[in-house]
C-alpha cells in the first residue's frame, strides 16, 4: 500500500505493508506519547488516502494493556474453534505458566525450562485468565488460516471482553470503570477529540457485545502477491467496495447485501 510523505519525521513514502505506516510515523524523537501519535496520524493518512476514510479518534494499547484489563475484568470466556500451540508460554514441571520467547530464524520455542512443555490450547469452550486469553488470540503459527485465524481469533476476545464489561456492569460503574481504565495504564492510550475518556464509555454503557459485527478483508481469503521474493496481502476489488460503504455510511447496506463479509468469531 502507498505510505504517503510525512515532513515530521523526514519520511519520503514508499509502497509496502500497511503496519509500516505507524512505524515510519512513530520513529524520530519527542515523548512516548508523541511518537505514538505520530504513528497514528500517518496510518490514518494512508488509509485515507487509499479510501477515503476519515477517523474522528483512535485508540492504541498493547499486549500488556490488553492482559491488564482482561486480568481486572476477571478473564473472559472463550472458544477454541482449533487446536492451537503456543509460542509465548509454557508450563514448567509444576505446572506453572512461564514466559517462552519464539526464535525466528529457526523456526522454534526457546526457553521451556526441563520437565515443563508448550501451552496448547485444545478445542472447546472455557474461561480463560488474562494471560491465556491473550495468549490465545496472538497464535498465528500452526493455524489452518494463519493470520486470518489470528485476526478473527483477535475479534472474538474483543466481544468477549465487551460482553464481560457489559454483563459484570462496568459501563455502568464509573468507580470499576476507572479500575479498568487505571489497569490498562500507559498500555492505552485513547483519542476522544477532547471527550473525557470515562464519558466516552460511558456512553456505551447500553451498547452489548451481541450488537458488536465484525467484519472480514478480502472475503476471509488470501489474495497475495509477490514482490521481489516478498509476500505481500493486497485488497481484492470487493473489500475496496466495502470500504468504500464504511466511508459513505452505507456499510450495513453493504453487509446485508454482502453477509459472506461478517466474521464469525465463535463467541
């Protein structure tokens, strides 16, 4: 995808994978904040560019804001639709979770301690703490759709989070709300437009996860090509028409006509 120019941090744009645009955008000096801004200022440029979407606020947290927020909501149900090994944690001899690291270059999990073995998630329905939950959701690797396994996988821990804020009364609690808030702590970082961020969700507070639809790029299928050895995911024709809905408001219209394009999460 064309990454356009960016005077703020000397970049001249270039046309390669979409997740570089924050990167570019990010890079430079100024606080933590700054630069995460500038991150996403030039991602929501380039998506602009390509569809003429335009985003009113935007939200970052990482993977430890995530866990922190799912581990002060009291895990979150989940359900397994394959089997899936991890690559981020094991279980020592005890049984105790222990954090592993994946190396690249060889293809393999480095770091399970003697007698302990990788995390494997098994097929079917349970709760999970914050740590699985997330763990679950970041699996790519041995998947039949990788990372479109790994993005509705994804999907379905966001409804799951919004169901158990939802049905444990968060939204309507600003006292736990502000715990939530508090936990993702520098993790989260949220854009109102000025809006203070526990109005903002409060005013979700009639919002349940039923109501939230997700939706799938390029059908849920691969539409890859390849660019100098490179393997690169383009948008087919089909999923520029449906953004093309979103920027004109017209995306129900477009899903109820196009129903193959909502995700099914399994939650």
């Amino acid at each position: 995808m064309p990454i356009p120019p960016y005077p703020k941090t000397g970049f001249k744009g270039w046309t390669t994978k979409i997740n570089a645009a924050f990167d570019e955008g990010y890079r430079g000096g100024g606080t933590e904040l700054e630069r995460r801004a500038r991150g996403v200022d030039l991602l929501a440029r380039t998506i602009n560019k390509q569809t003429g979407i335009r985003f009113n606020g935007a939200a970052i947290i990482d993977f430890t804001g995530f866990e922190a927020v799912v581990r002060e909501l009291g895990g979150v149900d989940m359900c397994v639709d394959q089997r899936a090994q991890s690559i981020h944690l094991a279980y020592d001899r005890n049984g105790r979770i222990v954090r592993v690291w994946f190396d690249e270059k060889n293809h393999k999990v480095r770091g399970i301690p003697p007698g302990g073995r990788p995390v494997v998630h098994e097929k079917g329905c349970r709760h999970m703490s914050a740590e699985l939950a997330l763990d679950f959701s970041r699996i790519r690797y041995g998947l039949k759709n990788t990372d479109y396994d790994r993005q509705r996988h994804q999907q379905q821990l966001i409804k799951a989070i919004a169901k158990k804020a939802t049905s444990s009364g968060v939204l309507t609690d600003l006292g736990k709300l502000n715990r939530v808030i508090k936990a993702a702590g520098k993790a989260f970082v949220l854009d109102t437009q000025g809006v203070p961020v526990e109005d903002f969700l409060f005013t979700m507070r009639g919002l349940a996860a039923s109501d939230l639809v997700m939706v799938k790029t390029n059908n849920g299928t691969f539409n890859s090509v390849t660019v100098d050895g490179q393997s690169y995911e383009t948008l087919s024709p089909e999923s520029m028409t449906m953004l093309g809905a979103v920027r004109d408001g017209r995306l129900a219209d477009y899903l109820l006509a196009h129903p193959t394009f909502v995700q099914s999460t399994g939650a």
